[in-house]
C-alpha cells in the first residue's frame, strides 16, 4: 500500500517547487469540460483525464483544468470551452482523450486553434 | 451510461451542487450473493419529501436552463433492470444518501468499469471538499479518506499533479489487492 510517509515526501517535494500556481491569475488559460449527464455519457470523463495529464506532464503552469454542468448543446458531447486571457473562447465539439492531447500541443502550448475540432467547423446539425 | 462507475460521477455532481463538504462513496460487492451496492452519501443542503419523489421523474429538474433531469432516472434504472432496487433518503439541511443495489448475475448487468477514475477525477477537480471512498469485494475492504491526505499534505492542495499521481497509485494498489492480489492482512 501507499504510505502516508511517501505523502510527507512529495508534500516537501512539492513545496520546494518555485511557484505554486495561482489559480484564479488573469493570465491563466482556462480549459472548461461539460461533466453534466449529457457529457459524462458521451464520454467526457476520459477527456478531462486526458486534459490534466498532459496538462501536468508538460508542466503548464498557466493552464487552469475545470468542469462545468450542461450548456445546452448535449448532441455535441464531450465538449470542452479554452478561455484565453484576452476574452477569445474556443468550443471544441465531440472531444476524445486523442484530440485532447493534440489541442494541448497545438493550442494551449503553441497558440494554434485546432479548427477542425471546433463547432464552427461541424456544419450538419445531428 | 456504459458502465456504473460513470453513474457514480453523474451522481455525486448532484452532491457537489448541494454544498456537500464530504461525500462518501461506498462499493460493497458478495460475490456468492451476487450481490453489489453502490451508495453515494452527502451532507449537502438535502431535498424535502416532495423533491426527492420528483427527482425519479426525467422530466423534473430543478434547473431552469433546460427541462429535463436524467441522471438519478438513468442509475435508476441501471439497477432496477436487474431485479435489484434503488432508494434515496434526504432530509433538508442534513444530506442526501442515494443507494442502488445489483443483482450481478442478471443479463442486463452493466459493468462497474473503472471506479478509480471516477474517484481520481471528483478528488482533483473538487480539492476544497472531501471524499471518502470505501470499496469491498467479500472480506476484503479498501478505504481511500481525503481528510486523512489532507492532514498530512497541510497546505499543497490535493489536485496538485505529484499528489494526483498518488491518489492514482494508492487507488490502483487498493483494487489490486482487492481484486484477488496478495491476502489483506
């Protein structure tokens, strides 16, 4: 079993760390996933994992995972809202865990919307 | 929903909106029995009798961006399908405790899938709550209590990645062991 001695060392590991992130800095970009019953169901949960593993494993102190409930659009579940600190809002539509990494490198890291996932870019209503 | 384990985070969004500041999750399985519950407990602002016989209805929901509520209908009836049963108590100002229980060997038995994520993701996107997951597989019980994390990692919050890589490795160690590893001591 994991040990609450291991805990204590990544406590202090932790703590040595520079800069604990500031959670609430307008600089943040703020990546937002519908978790209500209508995402959850069409998958969102491996799609926020994906968000905050590579998020962590690129160590991107300014990127800000969170959820939020339904927003009214369910036929294009899982889908995940990017805030950027200048007001733009991107909606990607119909996420997985794979296109979440790619907007992780393409756009939270290199400022590049991936326009094919967004909703602008899905024209046939279902 | 494919699997329980995402009714399970279905559900206990319902106790984060109700101002819970622990919810306790429990998964006991008898295996001879054919037998699992599942519960999800919560000391969040509760509901009065007449909202908790309106929740079971899809077409009741207590938001007014849209008109239908279906979470607690579709766990509902994940267990009813089995022959098994569902309940939910809640009394205002206490908390709310929704429990379904599962004939296993029945047909229409959903998998339980993967709880660990379930629990993994209520943790680290709700730091400022607690959590107490308790799972048992015959005699053997696994118990994961955020309180406990909390007093020992005092100020570096539980979403913090190297504490979620923890979490992560303690929850997969605990359902090893249950799932037929080593003997529990």
């Amino acid at each position: 079993m994991k040990s609450l001695e291991e805990l204590k060392a990544i406590r202090e590991r932790v703590r040595g760390n520079v800069h604990l992130r500031k959670e609430d800095s307008p600089d943040n970009i703020r990546v937002v996933v519908g978790m209500a019953t209508c995402g959850i169901a069409a998958g969102a949960r491996p799609v926020l994992a994906a968000f905050t593993e590579e998020v962590a494993k690129r160590d991107l102190q300014n990127v800000m995972v969170t959820q939020t409930g339904c927003i009214g659009i369910c036929q294009y579940e899982p889908v995940v809202e990017v805030f950027e600190p200048d007001g733009k809002k991107t909606t990607y539509v119909k996420m997985t865990a794979d296109k979440a990494a790619r907007v992780v490198t393409e756009h939270l890291v290199n400022g590049k919307v991936v326009e094919e996932y967004t909703i602008g870019s899905i024209s046939n209503l279902k | 929903m494919q699997e329980l384990s995402l009714n399970v985070l279905d559900i206990a969004q319902n106790s984060i909106r109700a101002e819970a500041s622990l919810i306790t999750i429990t998964v006991e399985q008898r295996t001879a029995d054919s037998f699992l519950e599942i519960s999800i407990a919560d000391n969040g602002c509760g509901m009065s009798e007449e909202q908790v016989a309106h929740v079971m209805d899809p077409f009741f929901t207590t938001r007014t961006t849209r008109k239908v509520g279906l979470g607690v209908p579709f766990f509902k009836m994940s267990a009813e399908a089995t022959g098994g049963s569902f309940s939910i108590v809640s009394e205002l100002g206490k908390g709310t405790r929704t429990t379904a229980s599962y004939r296993t060997d029945h047909i229409d038995m959903l998998p339980l899938g993967d709880m660990n994520a379930t629990i993994l993701i209520l943790i680290t996107m709700n730091p400022d709550r607690d959590f107490v997951y308790r799972r048992s597989l015959d005699e053997r019980i696994y118990t994961l209590d955020t309180r406990e994390l909390k007093e020992v990692l005092e100020d570096v919050p539980l979403n913090a990645p190297e504490v979620a890589d923890f979490i992560r490795s303690s929850l997969e160690e605990g359902e090893a062991e249950l799932l037929g590893g080593p003997a529990a001591p």
